[in-house]
C-alpha cells in the first residue's frame, strides 16, 4: 500500500513535539546513533529530514557545525526558535524543495537520517546523493523502520514506504560505493494497535562509510 498524497508537515510543524512517543523515539535514535558513530567536535554533520530538530540537537553539542535540512519550512521555523533560544551557533538550517531535483548542499564527515526515508519515493536515489555529499572518510547512518504491515503510523498519508527489509538497505548503501556497512536496532516502538493489541516496531540503524 502506498499513499502518494504528502503530508502537511508545516501544519503539523508547532505540535510536533508535543506526542511524547515521537520524542523518545528521536532520543533512543539518537542516542545510538552517537553511541555508534562516535561524533567529534572536528566534524561537519548534516541531519537530512530534520525536522524539528529532536535529533539535530542531540548531536549539536558534539559536532563542530550540524546543517538541520528538511522539506518543511514549518519544521525549520520551530528548529530555528530552538537554535535562537539555546544560542547555539554552531547550528544551520537549509530548505530542501520537493518540486526541484533533491540537491544536497555542501560536503559533510557525517551524515544522519532519522525516520524519513519511507517519506522518500526513490531511496536509491537519495542514498547515493547522501553518500556522494560525504567527505572521504565520512560516515552515512540511516534510521528507519522494519518492514510493517501500515499499523504504525496509522494515517499512512505521505508513506511511501511500509517500513524496509534491512539487507535491501545494506545493498542501496553498497550501490552508492559505501563501505563497511552494518546495521544495529536503534530503537523498538511499542505500540497499541486498534484489532491487534500490542505491537513492538524495530527501528533500524544502518551505517556505512565513504
């Protein structure tokens, strides 16, 4: 099933933050994303799909510059109150428009990707652009979900993608020239499903480097 209508994510942009669930989520993701990639403070770093900055920040404090970039000028909007609030100068944000050809910006030792990939209609595609965006060196890691039958978000709206077979994801990070490439769960979801109780959604992390 896939719903090709997008979703309104400039309306959702000033409530984002208020569903608990989602911002655990962008903490565990996070948090493994730093465990496993060990940021510094001598990287450039790019959040791709930003959004409001849940994962951005995370690893601002630890970067030496972090570009949050994302399709929603809504999402930047609330990221950039958080930058202006917390003085964090180190921070940038950059508008990708969905109606050109994705073009990624600038040249980065780390890039990261939390829970956007299933927005995206050619993953292929984009993982070769990030991995082309890489210094020599750097690093891709992408989180997303495990394949799922449509029960986690509910409203599908904008989901292009029921979750991903983790080895197809490997081989996208390969076909993009990527190295050393390997894969952890960052995360596990538990959800109440309507008609099917409690579920557990896995939450992957695949790395790889240039």
């Amino acid at each position: 099933m896939k719903q090709e209508e997008r979703k309104d994510f400039d309306k959702e942009a000033a409530q984002w933050d208020a569903n608990p669930g989602r911002v655990k989520l962008a903490h565990d993701v996070a948090q493994s994303m730093i465990r496993e990639v060990k940021p510094t403070k001598a990287m450039d770093a790019l959040d791709f799909g930003c959004g409001t900055g849940l994962v951005t920040l995370k690893f601002q404090p630890l970067v030496r510059t972090i570009t949050g970039m994302d399709s929603s000028r809504g999402m930047l909007s609330v990221l950039e109150s958080k930058v202006a609030d917390q003085g964090a100068v180190n921070v940038k944000t950059q508008f990708l428009d969905l109606e050109q050809e994705v073009k990624v910006e600038g040249r980065y030792h780390l890039i990261v990707s939390s829970m956007t990939l299933h927005h995206v209609p050619d993953p292929a595609g984009l993982i070769a652009k990030l991995s082309g965006a890489l210094l020599p060196g750097g690093t891709l890691a992408v989180a997303d979900l495990d394949a799922e039958d449509g029960s986690f978000h509910g409203d599908n709206t904008g989901v292009l993608h029921l979750g991903f077979d983790r080895e197809r994801v490997i081989g996208l990070f390969e076909q993009a020239g990527l190295t050393q490439v390997r894969e952890v769960t960052a995360a596990v979801v538990a959800k109440e499903i309507e008609g099917k109780g409690r579920r557990e959604f896995p939450v992957f992390l695949i790395m790889g480097k240039k």
